[in-house]
C-alpha cells in the first residue's frame, strides 16, 4: 500500500513535464491458481478481454484522474516492457529514458521522482537548448 500511497502523490501533482498512464495487465496473483498472501483483490484469471476492465478500475482507484489502458489478452504491453507483475516507465518520442525495476522490490517512486526532478532541471538549465520543430 505504500507503493501506492507514493504513486498516488506523484500522480495527484505531476510535474508540468509528464503526462501518466496506468496499463493494467494480466493479474499477479489470480484468486483461481495457487494461494498467495500479498493478494489484496480476490480477481481470477481473465478469460477474455472484457475481464479485464473491471479490475482495472480497482487499479485507478489509487490514482482517479490518471488515464487508464488495458493490455491485450496476448499481453503484448506486458511482453515488450517486461512488467510483470509492476514496472515503472518514462518514454518520450517513443524511447525508453528511464526503466524502473521490476515490481514489486524494484517499483521505487523515489527514483521516478528523481529523475523526472532532474530532468526539469536540465529542461530550465540556461544551457540547455530546445527545439520545438
């Protein structure tokens, strides 16, 4: 719940550099294969797709105005960013800039902070020149 609490904060005051997205993927620790304790929802495998949108909803919860996707039942999203179970991510002009480590020791909100931080600072260096084409 920390986690979330953390990521709750970042997204409720985002810097004026970013925009957010929640992508909900294939479930962790669905309630129908082998028992596991850090389980909050009681949510089975999805069968299809429209399983998927209801517990997603549980993930917005923690962060109401941050736009929200699905990820297809072939899990393509979670394949090509390797997030499972968690994973945070910065991408700008479709490359990766920042990979957080995998969920849930690596999902570190500090280190997004951190860089996102940083990055404004660069982004308002007299130094640093930007060019909007």
């Amino acid at each position: 719940m920390a986690r979330l609490r953390s990521f709750q904060r970042l997204a409720a005051h985002p810097p004026d550099i970013a925009d957010f997205l929640l992508v909900y993927i294939e479930e962790a620790h669905p309630s129908d294969a082998p028992p596991s304790s850090d389980a909050a929802y009681s949510i089975p495998k999805h069968q299809c797709l429209q399983d998927r949108p209801p517990p997603a909803q549980l993930m917005r919860e923690g962060a109401p105005d941050c736009p929200l996707a699905v990820d297809t039942m072939d899990n393509a999203s979670s394949a090509a960013y390797g997030a499972y179970f968690e994973r945070l991510y910065i991408i700008q002009e479709e490359k990766v800039m920042y990979q957080g480590g995998r969920g849930p020791e690596g999902y570190k909100i500090s280190e997004l902070r951190t860089w996102l931080d940083q990055y404004k600072t660069r982004l308002q260096s007299p130094s640093t020149v930007v060019i909007q084409v």
